[in-house]
C-alpha cells in the first residue's frame, strides 16, 4: 500500500485522469475513479483461491464473480527471478486465471522484450517460461492465441503482449476493421475537456497493426525442435493451401489468414 501512495507523489502521470476528472464518477487520481476497485493483495493467492481448483469446494463469495478481461502485467517471462518462472509456468495458477473468465474472457499477459529475426526459438533461450505459458494456455483450452508489438512502451526495445480468447467467436472483434474499431472508441471513451479522446497512440489503424503478428515470431516458432508442420515451405510460400493446426496460437498461420487468407481445416 505504500509503494501505491508513494506512486502519487513520484510517478504521478501513470495514475493521472485529470484529463476526464470532469465527468460523472471520475477523478484526478485514476485509482479514486467510482468505477475502480482497488485491491491490494497477492493476486496470485486471489485467483488460486477464489479460482483455482481448490476454491470449488469452498463456499462462494463476494471474489468469485468470474472477469470478462484479466489482465497481467508482473515480472518479465526472461527475468532472473524464480517467482517470474511461477508466475508464467505454475499449472495451478494458469488454470485459475482460465477459470476466473467468463466463458467468452479474453486473458492479456505481457510477455517482455519482443523477438528479433535472427533470435532462437523461445523454447531454447532466455524467454523459455513465455513459450511454456503459450503451450500451457493451449493445453488448458484457450481456442485463439494471439502476440502484437508494442514500440511507445519507452523501453529499450518493442514490446510485446499476448491475447488469448477462451471463445474462438469472440476473436471477431480482434479483427475488426479501423472504421469499426474507431465507431467504438467513439462511443465508450469520455472525452478530455477540450473533446479530445485521451488514448495518446492507440485508434483504429493502431489496432489492426497489432492483427498481424510480428515476422520475428514466426521465424523464432519455426525454430523450434519439433517444427509444426505449418512451417513447410510449402506452407509459408503460398503452395499448400489446406492448414492442419494442432495449437491454438500459429503466428504462420496468422499472417498467412492476413495476407492471403488460406483454408485452415481443423482450429479458429
């Protein structure tokens, strides 16, 4: 709590909403917006035990309404820390972030420092607990698997964040179009005092950047041990028009559908 109250004297444009403190319910200090529910705790003990496979013999309580998004940004998935290999690896916390959705929920993890062409697969480097989340998120049942870059994040490098869908018709709004995504923004975002929209970067062409998965990933999944077979080049090259997936998450075959829009015969 106090690192929370430090925040608002020494990072105070990361909580500021002065721009839209004018409107009904809102606030200079986004944490002290009507519409938020601050709570400070282990997040991890709350979706394990509110969530997890444990908290089913438990009576419900006012925790266990289930989130339409979840949204984790914690360690980095390469960060020399045992509790970052926890957090991205754990079966039961991964399960419990599954479970804590709704069964349309989109779950968005921030996954770190975004591929370069000539990186190795993650499987086999520094970024192993980011491939082992994507397989365990497969495995678990999210039906789209999804990874943008992000380059306004001031870091070093781009970054990148990973979307996964518990429902495959709910991806259709992944791939909307600029107009729609714009039609959207106009309705839902209050506008600043001067009737601006208060998002810095993001509109609708921002958006369907973020559809076409970086080429950096598709090499690096192509350089797994156990190549999926999309990665033939008679796939990659147009030749093969008919894609058998086994995984939820095929950056090949997700800017093969952009560009040339394949038959795929088995997933999405």
């Amino acid at each position: 709590e106090g690192v929370v109250n430090l925040s608002t004297k020494y990072l105070p444009d990361w909580q500021d909403c002065s721009s839209i403190a004018h409107h009904e319910g809102c606030d200079e200090w986004c944490f002290n917006d009507e519409r938020a529910d601050l709570r400070i705790e282990d997040a991890m003990a709350f979706f394990n035990d509110n969530f997890g496979e444990s908290s089913r013999s438990k009576p419900s309580s006012d925790h266990d309404a289930q989130f339409d998004v979840v949204i984790m940004d914690c360690l980095d998935p390469n960060d020399d820390h045992p509790f970052a290999k926890v957090l991205y690896t754990n079966d039961d916390y991964i399960r419990s972030l599954y479970g804590a959705l709704t069964d349309d929920g989109i779950l968005v993890v921030q996954v770190g420092e975004s591929a370069d062409i000539d990186s190795e697969a993650d499987e086999n480097g520094s970024f192993e607990n980011r491939s082992t989340m994507i397989k365990m998120l497969d495995e678990i049942g999210f039906k789209s698997i999804h990874i943008y870059e992000e380059s306004h994040c001031e870091f070093d490098a781009p970054w990148t964040t990973l979307i996964a869908f518990k429902d495959v018709e709910t991806r259709k709004r992944w791939y909307r179009n600029p107009a729609e995504v714009e039609l959207d923004l106009s309705r839902r975002i209050l506008p600043m005092k001067n009737g601006k929209s208060p998002l810095r970067y993001f509109d609708g062409a921002t958006m369907q950047s973020y559809q076409l998965p970086p080429r950096a990933f598709e090499d690096t999944y192509c350089r797994q041990s156990d190549m999926p077979k999309e990665c033939s080049d008679e796939v990659r090259f147009g030749l093969q028009k008919e894609i058998n997936l086994s995984s939820a998450y095929s950056p090949v075959f997700e800017r093969l559908f952009v560009d040339a829009k394949p038959k795929q015969t088995s997933m999405l």
